[in-house]
C-alpha cells in the first residue's frame, strides 16, 4: 500500500473531524476565490483605459458621478447640457468627435438604462480598437431603438419586438410612446451590453421630455451667464416659429433647439499621427479652459475611476485578502488540532507500522501526506464553491449593481492557491508528524 | 545460519540511578529454518530480547547477525528496511491496525520493503489461515481468534527469514491455542522461516525440540534440548 493510500486510511477512520476540516479550508478558499474574483470583475470593469473616448462633458459636479452615469449608466444624471452648448462643444476645432448622450430613463420591463442618442454613437470605437456589431439594423428613424445583448438575453427580445420606457425616479410613470428594436448589439463586455439605445430626436418626442420654454430660457441664462432676454434675443427667430405653430395649431410641431437638452457629452479629440500626445493635451487644455468659465466639466474618465479603485476597491480588496487569508489559517489550525489531537491514539499504530519496518521518515511522511490531502481537498472544494458561489450570485449582482458578470470567470491568482495549501498542509502537518517521527517503538508496542 | 547473538548486553538505568541489567547473552543462535521456544520469567527481558533481535531497540554492546548481516552496525533506517525485507513479527497482543481490513492489514505487512506489493500472496496467506471469506472484515469485526491468524498472516507477508513471536497464544482461549500454534509452525516449515517464539506456557514450549531459557535478570541463556 501507498503512503498515500494508508493516509486516507486514516482519514476516513475519523471521516466526521477530517470532513469538518477539510470543510473549514473549503470555506475559507471559497471565500478568497470570491474575493480574487470580485476584484477581477470589478478592475476589469474600472478598467477606462482603453476607453473609445478622450473626454467626458457633463454640468459641474462630481467627476465621479459624472462617469457613473454617462459611461456606467449606474448613477442618476445630476444635471443637463443645454443643447446649445452641445453645438458650441461640437463646433470646436480641436475636437474630432462629440456625441450627445440622453439619460435617466429605464426600460419598462428589466428596468435597463435607456440612453438617447445619435447613430454615430455605434460607428465610434467603444474601446480602442473595437466597434460596435450589430445584428439587425442601426437605428434610424425616430422610434427606432438598439440594444445590448445582455437586454435581449435577460428581456428576451428580438428585432421587431416594441417596448415602452418608464420617466426617470418615477416608477409609476410609463411613457405612452413605443419605441421598435431594429437591432441587437453583439457583445462587448461594457456597460453597452445592458444598455437601452434609442434615437435622440425619438427621446426629445417623448412628451414631458421637453423642458418647459420659460424654465429652459432661466437654465440656459443660467448656464451661459447671460441675461434671460440675451437667451430670448440668441433663439429669437426659433421662438418665434414656436410661437407661431402654437397660435396655429394650438402645439409646436417642432422642438426648438432651447428645449432640447443633454445629459452629456462623450468626446474625442483630433488625433494627429505625426505628433500623438497631441490630442491628450488639447484634451486637458480644453478640461482646463472649462474649469474656469460656464456651469460644465470636461472629466478624463480614467482619472476619477482610477482614484475609486486606488483609495477604496484596492484597500478594500486588501482588507479582504487578509481576513480570507486568517480564515484559510483559522481552517488549518482546525486540522493541525485535529491531527494532533489523533496522534495520542495512533502512536500504536506507529509503533506497529515501524515494527513492519517503516522508518521514521515513512511515519513522518504519512502524516504529513494525511494533512496535505484534507488541506488539498479542502482547497479543491473551496475553488469549485467558490466558482459556484459566483455563479449563483451573478445574475443578482449584474440585476443589483449593473456589473456584468462573466460566470466562467478565472482569476490567474487562482493558481496560487493549491501550492500556497500545500505550504500550509506542510506546516500544519509538521508537528503531529514530528511526533510519529519521535514515536518510541519498544515502549508504545507493549503499552 | 539464519540467527546469531554475540556478547549481548542490555540493560536499563532505573530512575533513582541504579543499573539494571536485562540482558547478557554470550552466544545465542538459531540455524536455518529451526524452531526455537523462548521461556522465562515475566520481566525477564524475552520482549526486550525480540526488540534487540529485530533492531527495534539497540543492544548496549555485542552484535546481532541475521542471515550473516550484521544489524547491529546498519543505521536506524538500515534497521528499519532490513526489518521490512527479512523480519516477520507476531505480537502478544494482535495489533491489527482497526482502520485496515484483514487483507490491508497484511498488505501493509510488505508495504515498507522494496518489493511491490503482492496482493495473490496476501489472499493465498489469509486463504491459508482459513480467513479465505474474512477479507474485507475490519478487525473489529473478527474474533479474537481470528485476528491473531490475520498477524500471522501479515508476520509473513513479506516472506521474511526469521519470524519473532511474543507470546503469540497468550491471548487467545486454550482451545484456540494449539490451532494457532500449529498454523504458525506449519508455516514456517512450508516457507522455510526460522521460528523464534516467547512463551510463558510449558505445555507449549514442550512441543519444542529446542527450547531457549532466559534466566531470571541472570540474563544468560541456556539451550536445552
Ligand atoms: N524502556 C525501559 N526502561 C526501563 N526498563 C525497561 C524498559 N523496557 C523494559 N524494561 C524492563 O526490562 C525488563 C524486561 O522487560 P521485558 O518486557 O523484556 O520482559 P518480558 O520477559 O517480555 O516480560 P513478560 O513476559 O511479562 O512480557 C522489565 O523489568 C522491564 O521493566
Ligand atoms: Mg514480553
């Protein structure tokens, strides 16, 4: 027989202590492997660095609100743009792109942000590199409407299929109007996927979406630091359109620009091959001309994640690492006693094997072998705990919080785990094993 | 010749400092295959004798031949394997390992010498021993009777040259007595094992052509036939 074999011997012979041990390191590795793999899925998502975007515009507040909502779509907007202002954003000549961005909506059923906005938002790189697909077609008339494929899984729809959307914090306020998916976005593994895109000029349509002329008039005074009959004067020939189909039909029939308004801007500056940093500082001169004047920021949207991951994910994850790490410890402590707490009965087996002619290293060996296979066990049956833990607890995660999880997710970490149980199995088994090595032969044959 | 003792002194230091000797043999042997009961008085060192013999326990001086090697000048480990390959053991009391079954317990009997495990032997061992339909019995499932035939059994697994039995009979009812006693000496004939084995009993050790005497801490052996 193997030492191996003669160790699980033993291991059985006290089935209920080593199940419950070995249970104990199975725990505390399910509990770092959640762990390892929360923090995965939370850095790759934090991750903006290889965001398809420079800048992103929003009115003054928090960056980090600003980056929740716009590239997240986790946190409510604080404010809006004018859309005026967004003209002037667009007009500007060290920008390349500026794509309008619609928030604060929710799908009716799954309650999916819905983003408005216009179809270049899908032929601009969402990551370096990558562009959108689609399976489908892109949106082109008012009530056209894409999504992400994490909304046509969860949601069940299809191209053809209509939806209505329900008012921003309002529950109980559904929008009359419906809108038509007439296409899917293929995965991307961004907050797209969970995403709800609709045509802007089908968001403005949407009744109580239109901001009301004397309220808008006062924001965008307010906004650009002019007096409200400067706004008059800058809009006069559009109010007066307004006017006029108002006296006609009794409403207008087309929105006036003064009452359109965005949640904010996404941007990229132009890029210039010959001279690549270029584009970086125009992006911060043009972050830093808007700090000054007007009511907007222009965020670089890895500064204000980053400092989330550093300043909270990152001490958190530590403080996690350690209390997982005492656990795992706590766990093989469990086995050292139990192993220790055995050998008082099994110094006459000892006896008896090494009158068979093992040797102390064979005795030593044994225990030693019985403490890494519970601690290897152990830690095989945390792994897949752990994964199954991640498994089950994913969809509420991705319904709770917005994070996309990947069930199959594996952290290369993971890998540190069997060689670190070893480690510790070899600790742990250390004493009791001195013990069978030092087991007087002689004495404990007669006793 | 299978065994040889020269000048053999053990002895052992009490706690309040005197010495007391156990052992003081000046030449002990046993030839090829014979059979030889060991009698003697209790404490008088028979167990303490079978330790020394196997290298459990390391004379004070003199040395130990087992098969013209001489054990007395291997280290420990060298003991230990030489007693794996060449040493069958039956104990006084059976200690069968009660997490093993009757045939693991005597797979064990060769699992620490060189040579693989041979289950066919084991079988035919137990099958031997008429334990042919207690396999897979744990030894707290046998009869006492049964479990002394299971050490027997592993005593020989590794099919040694000299086997050492202490008091192999004491605990197991007089009718079962000379059943094992006869198993034992039948076996060892048929492997051509050399049969060293402590008794308290006469009626035993009468059955004997050779019987060892070890005096009361005199500690000198005496050969009658
Ligand atoms: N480790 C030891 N330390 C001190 N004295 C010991 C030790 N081992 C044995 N002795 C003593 O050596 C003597 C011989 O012991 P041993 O077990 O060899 O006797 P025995 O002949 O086998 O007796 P029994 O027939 O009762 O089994 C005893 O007096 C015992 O007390
Ligand atoms: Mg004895």
């Amino acid at each position: 027989m193997s030492l191996i074999s003669i160790a699980f011997k033993s291991i059985r012979q006290r089935a209920l202590a080593s199940t419950l041990t070995a249970f104990s390191v199975a725990l505390g590795t399910s509990l770092m492997i959640a762990v390892l793999i929360a923090n995965t899925i939370v850095t790759r998502a934090f991750d903006l660095q290889e965001f398809g975007y420079d800048l992103v515009i929003g009115p003054k507040g928090s960056e980090l609100e600003l980056v929740l909502n716009t590239v997240y779509r986790m946190a409510p907007p604080i404010e809006n743009l004018p859309w005026r202002y967004y003209e002037e954003v667009k007009a500007d000549k060290n920008i390349a792109v500026a794509i309008p961005v619609a928030l604060g909506d929710s799908s009716e059923i799954g309650g999916f942000p819905i983003l408005g906005t216009v179809v270049e938002y899908f032929f601009n790189e969402y990551a370096h590199g990558k562009k959108f697909q689609i399976e489908g077609e892109w949106p082109s008339h008012k009530w056209d409407a894409v999504i992400g494929s994490h909304v046509a899984r969860v949601n069940g729809w299809k191209v053809g299929d209509p939806f209505h959307m329900v008012h921003a914090g309002q529950a109980d306020h559904v929008h009359k109007e419906e809108f038509t998916i007439v296409g899917i976005l293929k995965p991307t593994g961004t907050p797209n996927d969970r995403t709800v895109f609709v045509n802007l000029n089908g968001f403005f349509a949407i009744d109580g979406h239109e901001k009301p002329i004397d309220e808008a008039i006062a924001r965008e005074a307010e906004f650009f630091g002019e007096t409200p009959e400067q706004v008059r004067q800058f809009h006069a020939r559009e109010l007066a359109q307004y006017q006029k189909e108002v006296e006609e039909y009794g409403h207008a029939h087309t929105l006036p620009m003064l009452q359109k308004e965005v949640t904010s801007i996404l941007v990229k500056m132009k890029f210039d091959p010959k001279n690549p940093t270029l584009s970086q500082s125009r992006a911060i001169g043009f972050s830093a001309r808007l700090k000054e004047g007007f009511k907007a920021q222009a965020v670089n949207p890895i500064r204000p994640m980053q400092r989330l991951m550093d300043k909270l994910v990152g001490n958190i994850r530590i403080l996690l690492m350690y209390l997982t790490g005492l656990i795992i410890l706590v766990s093989g402590v469990g086995i050292f006693v139990s192993i220790y707490n055995s050998m008082a009965d099994r110094k006459k087996e000892i006896a008896i094997m090494r009158a068979l002619g093992a040797d102390r290293m064979t005795v030593f060996s044994i225990i030693l072998a019985e403490s890494v296979a519970l601690c290897v066990i152990g830690g095989l049956a945390g792994i897949v705990m752990g994964h199954g833990l991640i498994m089950l607890a994913g969809p509420v995660i991705t319904a709770r919080s917005g994070l996309l999880i990947d069930p199959f997710i594996f952290d290369p970490q993971e890998l540190i785990i069997i060689p670190a149980m070893i480690i510790l199995a070899s600790f742990v088994g250390f004493i009791p094993g001195l013990t069978a090595y030092r087991t007087d032969v002689a004495e404990n044959l007669s006793s | 010749m299978s065994l040889e003792l020269k000048n053999i002194k053990k002895s052992y230091r009490e706690p309040d400092g005197n010495v007391l000797p156990i052992l003081d043999i000046e030449h002990f042997q046993v030839g090829q295959a014979e059979q030889i009961a060991l009698v003697g008085s209790s404490g008088g060192g028979k167990t303490t004798l079978l330790n020394v013999i196997s290298g459990i326990t390391t004379p004070d001086s003199g040395q130990v031949f087992i098969d013209g090697v001489e054990i007395t000048r291997l280290p420990e480990a060298g003991r230990d394997r030489f007693r794996a390959e060449r040493i069958g053991f039956v104990f006084q009391t059976f200690n069968l390992l009660a997490a093993f079954t009757a045939l693991e317990n005597v797979l064990l009997g060769m699992s620490f010498s060189r040579g693989k495990a041979d289950k066919q032997l084991a079988k035919d061992l137990l099958e031997k021993m008429g334990l042919g339909k207690r396999l897979s019995h744990r030894p707290s499932q046998l009869s006492v009777g049964e479990q002394q035939r299971v050490a027997i059994a592993r005593s020989l697994a590794n099919r040694p040259s000299l086997l050492l039995a202490d008091e192999p009979t004491a605990s197991v009812d007089p009718a079962n007595q000379d059943t094992i006693l006869k198993l034992i000496r039948d076996m060892c004939r048929e492997f051509g094992v050399s049969l060293l084995l402590v008794t308290h009993a006469m009626e035993i050790a009468e059955q004997f052509d050779r019987v060892a005497c070890l005096k009361d801490f005199n500690a000198v052996l005496q050969t009658t036939s």
